[in-house]
C-alpha cells in the first residue's frame, strides 16, 4: 500500500489568506498534529474584493488583512512566510488565466505583487488547489491511497487531484468542454443559481460532469467543496456514481488552511511540486 508523506512535526502558526471574486479572508493556520491542528486560532477576517478586482487595489486589500491578522497575539513572525490562494491557474508564481477575475491579472506575478505589498515572502497556489492539499491532509481525503479528486462548485468549478498524497497543481476541470461548452458555465452553483434550477435539475448537470472525470481518470474518491458542500444532502444522494463521493471536511476554511499549508511546505514533504 503506498503510503503518504509524513505531515509536519510541529506546530507552527502560520498565515492563510484565500483570494476570491467576492471576498478575500484570512486566519492564522495551526498546523503540525494532533486534534487542533488544521484549524484557525481565532477567527478568521474577511474583506469584500474590490471591484474592479485589479492587482494594485487586491494588493492593498491583501495587505489591510495581513496587517489585522499581525495585530493578534498569536501571530506568527512579522517577516513569515504567507500563504494565499487565488481563483486562477498560478504556474510558478504567475497568473495564468482569468475565467472569473479582472482579465487584466493574465500574465502577471501573483508573487511578486504580493510580495512587494507585504514586504515579506509569499507562496501562491490555485484556491482548489489549496482546499484539495487541506482536505487531503485535514480532511475528508486524510490518509486515503490513490486518486482523490477534490472539485470545488463557486462562481467557478476547481479541482484538485492528489495522487498518494502528492498534489498535481492546476487541474483545471471547470474548463474542460462537456456537451459544446465549458463545463464551470452549466455545472458551478453560480450555474444553479442564475438558471434557478432545483436541486434534482442541478443534480443531473452534476452527473454529467461528475460521469465524465469518471470515465476520464477513474479516480479513488471524489470530495466536494466550495459554498455548496455544506448542503451534501440537497445533491450527493441524486448522484449515481461507481466512485465514492463525500463532502468536504473543512468547508468555508479549506483555501486558508491549505494556503498556509503551501506556504509551509517542505519540498521533501510531496506535497507540492
Ligand atoms: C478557475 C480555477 C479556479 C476555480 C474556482 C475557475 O474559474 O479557472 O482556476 O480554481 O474557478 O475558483
């Protein structure tokens, strides 16, 4: 049986800021064992995303929230690493892509602007890649060999594949072309929502796409994430699937614990590339 990497020894605090088209919140991450670790110490902070949500104005929004965050007194050090994650393909640093922020993002370094406003290092991961590393570490896919996909439905649909324990980044299955068009724009909960469809409509949409990464990668596990996995009993019962497929764990919080889990990765560590 393949076994997953070792989770870190201690118990550090680490900083957790997960970047979305609405809101953009943050917490102080405890990592390391034990029945706390995974979760916030305090609570978590959240600022609405500046509309337009261009670079300069998310940077300063960024920085407003850090700075809150280093007030507390169970802060880490002033000059850590911070973990954020971001709605986009992010290839070593740079935004690749642009389905539901300012296009204007494209191309530019998530990292280097993060940085320059916070004046100390951050790492940048794709938002459901970060909820998939927290799941698979904290959460529903602790511990479990093989294929996990964790597939998040937002404003967009994100998923994250992790093989043994080892994160393959930027698995962009919201994008892929199901029945003529983007899968995201017919299966997201922003879909459910601005088509008004009831959850047995919503359900057969999810089937589909759901058939399909099936059929595709015959993956171990499904877990769902995003807004919606708090609601696992309106859909999951609807779904006929040879795969098994839970909610996720850590919910609203996933994209900030695996944010800060990123940011404190070591590399010997798999998780992350
Ligand atoms: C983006 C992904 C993102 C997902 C969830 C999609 O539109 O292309 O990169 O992970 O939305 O936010």
């Amino acid at each position: 049986m393949p076994r997953l990497p070792p989770a870190p020894s201690k118990h550090p605090s680490v900083l957790g800021v997960d970047i979305g088209g609405t809101g953009m919140k943050g917490g102080i991450v405890r990592l390391g064992h034990g029945p706390k670790s995974g979760t916030l110490r305090g609570d978590r902070f959240r600022l609405d995303t500046p509309q337009p949500a261009l670079p300069a104005t998310m940077a300063r929004t960024l920085a407003q929230i850090v700075s809150e965050l280093d007030h507390r007194e169970k802060a880490p050090d002033a000059d850590s690493r911070v973990g954020v994650c971001f709605p986009s393909i992010v290839q070593r640093g740079v935004c690749r892509s642009a389905n539901n922020i300012d296009p204007s993002w494209i191309g530019v370094s998530l990292q280097d602007t993060f940085e320059d406003a916070l004046q100390r290092p951050v790492t940048v991961v794709n938002d459901a890649d970060a909820a998939g590393l927290a799941e698979a570490r904290y959460g529903a896919g602790a511990g479990v060999p093989g294929l996990v996909m964790v597939i998040t439905l937002g404003t967009g649909i994100g998923g994250a594949m992790i093989n043994d324990g080892v994160l393959v980044p930027n698995f962009e299955v919201g994008s892929l072309e199901l029945d003529g068009v983007m899968a995201e724009s017919r299966a997201s909960a922003k879909a459910r929502e601005r088509e008004g469809l009831d959850w047995p409509e919503y359900a057969l949409r999810l089937q589909r796409f759901f058939s399909h990464l099936e059929r595709i990668f015959s993956p171990d596990l499904f877990i769902v994430g995003g807004g919606i996995s708090k609601r696992p009993h309106d859909y999951l019962p609807l779904l006929q699937l040879e795969t098994p497929i839970v909610p996720a764990m850590l919910q609203n919080n996933a994209g900030i614990v695996g944010a800060a889990l990123a940011a404190h990765a070591d590399p010997a560590d798999g998780l992350l590339r």
